[in-house]
C-alpha cells in the first residue's frame, strides 16, 4: 500500500474517532430547559395526535376554570348554506339565557381532537414547574358511548405561542398550541352574549310611558314621562317625545336625551360576572340595596328594572364598574357609566335648555308682560309665512316683525335647572304667555327678580330655571323698539 492511500485510511479513521467522541458527547452532556434535562425550542417539534373522535358523539365537556365550572352540552345540529353540518351547544346551566353559541362551538371543536406540538418530559416528578400541579383549566370531553378524555392547561411555555398540558392522571407533559386551548381558558360567563336588551326593531310600536332613575347619590328622582303632544307634534327636532317631570318639568334634548329616553332597548353589559347569583351573591355586589334603579313601564304595563351595585375595577385597568342586575335575566354583570348612562346622568345633561318650542305660526295669542311696559297681546291666525295675520293690541300688524320678536323669546335660555326646590321671592320682571291655535298647549312663563344678577322661570307654575338679568333687559329693549325699524337684539 502507498503512502497516500494509507494517509487517506488513516485520517478517515481519525473522522470516525471524533465523529463517534461527539455523538457521546452530546447524548451524556447536561441539557438545560427543565430540571429533569429536557429541552424546549422553536425549532424542536415531537407532534403527536393524542385523538380524534367524531363531534357528532360529544355528549358533554366539563371545564374548571379560574374557579368557575361549567358544561357544555350539543343541542340540535343545522346545515350552512352548502348542506355542511353544524355542531350546535349550549351551556349546561344557562337555560333562558342568551349563550353564544357561536364562540361556544369552540370548546368542542378543540375538545374532539387533540395534538400536542412536542413531548416536553416524561414520567414528570415536579409538575408544578408546568403550572399542571394546580393547573389553569381542567376540561373532561364525554363521549355518548361513555369514553372520557380527560386534561389539564397548565402555564404558558417559554414559548408564547405553546402551552403546557397533561392528560389526567399521567405525568407526561406535552406542550399544545395555545390557540387550540384558549377556550378553556373562559369562564362560563365568558360565553353569555353582554347584549341584554335587543335593539327596538324598526316595527316595534312601544310606548316607553314612563322613565325613572333614582340614585343614592342624589336628593330627587329623575322622572321622565311620555308626552303625546310632542310625539305627534312635527317641532323641527328639538324636542324628544318625553318631557322630565321631576325633579323640574322640563323639555328633552332629542340628541343628549336619547341615552335615557330609549329606556332599556339596546341593554349591553360591559362583562359577565355570575350566573345564577344567589340571595347572599347579590348582597355581596351591594344589589339588595343598589346604588342605582332605573325603572322602565311601557304603556301595556310591562315593567323593566336595571339595578346597579357596588363599583369595582380590573387588575391593570383604570375602569370604574358597576355590578348590575337586570330583572328577568339571572346573571350579575357588569357596567360603565357608558354602557349604563343611568349611573351619572344628570338632569342638565339631557335638557334641551329650551322653554319655548311652539312653531311661530301654530301661535294664536301671544301676551307679553313686563315691569313699567306696556302690556303687547298678539292674536295670530294662518299656517305659514304665506297666510298668517297678526294683530297687536287689536290692530294689524307685520307678521314678519313679529316673526323676528319671537325668534327673540325662542332664545329664552334655561341656563341653569331648579333643582333644590327654590321658591321666587324676588319682584315679578315679565310674564309671557303663550297659547296654540289649535288649543293643544297653553305656556305661562315668568320671570322673577334672583340674587346675583340672575332670574327665576318659573313655567306654569314651577320654579324651573334660571337665566341671568341680561336676558330680561335685553326684552325689554326689544319690547320698546318693537315700532321701530331697529333689528331686535338677539344676543346678550
């Protein structure tokens, strides 16, 4: 043999000699990843299908979770549109109420099948490593022939996208995409729609007769009433078709109002809390003696109530929410001061601030008192700027000048609401009084004399408003520039 040919042997040799050192070295060195020297990558994978069964034989699957368990069980499958079968569930302990059957197909969709991503250990001594000693979620899928597969959802892997799981009773632990476990990981509630009360369909005819929210952390009820006249009048939209009657009568702004004036129709929590509540769960979330009741009765007598509860806030969120119960549904949920405006709404924040709203030319008299003036009584008869005469203390007038003195008194401004039951004192300034054509509506409005250059209004009677003194001053200007070509003041 040449040299050559015995160098080229010889190194092969030595090849093999350290190809063989580095497989025994790698199969005995220490390998990191878990205490019992098993390892964890992106790039390792041992995918097993652990099983598959046909979704047509699921007769329940149990979850635990977060300290929460509950059922699912099918209900009558149905076909799509290309004649597939859906598998349809609800839940166990839900009956009346509005599950989401649609997240909830879910839960046993990922229950019937099963594949792990790798095989993390075997014969695992320290589970607790895996979040499987007390694990997050533990799921048992029954089969109608009686066969159980059982697991349990551990902690999230190093891996975010991987979680640990274990079947039941075994101590091989696996890891699982966590996409395919994340229904595990709801509680029951989880799996109620938050949508209460649908949305008032567009043929639904109810009449909302009376509106009441009552708080603790006010001195009077809000009480609104439904009011035909404004329902069947046509006002140009500036009027909602429920007046306030408490704590002060007064108009509803159509736009700010309807928070309150929709009643319970469009009802949605912001979450789920329980299920079911017992006697001792609603005092708990302070519902036996709530916060807040609003109270809905519609003009066949159906009576609706919201109670609202103690407040409490989410780890890592600044949120305020409320518990809340809607009478009818047996579910304690939870709501913002968005999703449940009757939490803060103020009588302010729905008044369309408005104290006169009758079309000038549905007018038929229109007197006009004030202090050391002459009294201006205006009859009007016509229905519109085409047709429409006017007389000022029996004698004709323009009717367009009368038109632009009463776009004046439509700017009467309730600045602010009489909320504590005030009383005038103060000299009576003017008076105005106003009647319809068609005898519908009769107003009396006062103004009385109010300390710090401010006056009461007092509408029919009640003390409801205040304006400042400028707006007085400002009509009796108008008033005494009425005969002339001067424009009115409309600003003051």
């Amino acid at each position: 043999m040449n040299k050559t040919a015995k160098g080229i042997l010889i190194g092969a040799g030595v090849l093999v000699l350290l190809s063989g050192a580095l497989v025994a070295l790698k199969l005995t060195e220490p390998e990191s990843g878990t205490s019992s020297g098993s390892t964890l990558s992106s790039e390792d994978t041992n995918s097993t299908l652990l099983w598959e069964v046909d979704e047509s034989t699921v007769k329940s699957i149990a979850v635990t979770y977060g300290g929460d368990s509950y059922t699912v069980v099918p209900t009558d499958p149905t076909q799509d549109e290309d004649g597939n079968t859906i598998f349809n569930y609800t839940l166990e302990n839900a009956a009346g109420l509005n599950v989401d059957t649609v997240t909830l197909r879910t839960v046993a969709s990922r229950a019937v099948s099963i594949t792990t991503v790798n095989t993390v250990e075997e014969h695992a001594t320290d589970l607790a490593q895996y979040g499987l000693d007390k694990p997050r979620a533990s799921v048992t899928l029954t089969l109608e022939d009686g066969t159980v597969k059982a697991f349990s959802v551990g902690d999230a892997s190093p891996l975010s996208s991987q979680t640990y799981f274990a079947l039941k009773g075994e101590t091989t632990v696996y890891t699982v995409a966590s996409d395919k476990l994340s229904p595990f990981l709801k509680q029951e509630g989880d799996y109620l729609n938050k949508a209460i009360v649908p949305e008032r369909a567009e043929d639904d005819n109810t009449i909302l007769s009376e509106i009441l929210i009552q708080r603790k952390d006010l001195d009077y009820d809000i009480r609104l009433k439904y009011d035909s006249f404004y329902a069947e009048m046509e006002n140009g939209g500036t009027t909602a078709t429920h007046i306030m009657t408490e704590p002060v009568p007064c108009n509803i702004s159509p736009e700010r109002g309807s928070k309150i004036t929709v009643g319970m129709y469009g009802l949605t929590a912001s979450g789920v809390v329980k299920l079911h509540p017992t006697e001792a769960d609603l005092a708990t979330y302070g519902l036996q003696d709530p916060f807040c009741t609003m109270t809905v009765t519609s003009d066949a007598g159906v009576t609706q109530t919201l109670k609202i509860g103690n407040t409490f806030q989410l780890e890592g969120d600044d949120t305020t929410y409320y518990y809340g119960y809607y009478d009818g549904v047996d579910v304690v949920y939870s709501f913002t001061a968005e999703t449940a405006p009757c939490i803060s709404v103020m009588p302010r924040d729905i008044s369309s601030g408005l104290v006169f709203t009758t079309y000038v030319w549905d007018i038929g008299k229109l007197t006009v008192e004030a202090k050391d003036r002459e009294t201006m009584a205006f009859v009007g008869s016509g229905t519109s700027k085409e047709d429409y005469q006017v007389q000022l203390n029996g004698k004709d007038a323009d009717s367009e000048r009368y038109r632009q003195f009463y776009v004046f008194l439509l700017k009467t401004a309730a600045e602010d609401l009489c909320l504590n039951g005030e009383k005038p004192t103060g000299e009576l300034l003017a008076k105005i009084t106003l009647e319809r054509q068609d005898g519908l509506k009769t107003q009396t409005v006062s103004f009385y004399e109010a300390e710090n250059r401010k006056v009461y209004i007092e509408v029919d009677g009640v003390c409801a408003f205040m304006c400042r003194r400028s707006f007085v001053d400002t009509l009796f200007k108008n008033m005494d520039m009425y005969d002339t070509d001067e424009e009115f003041i409309l600003n003051w």
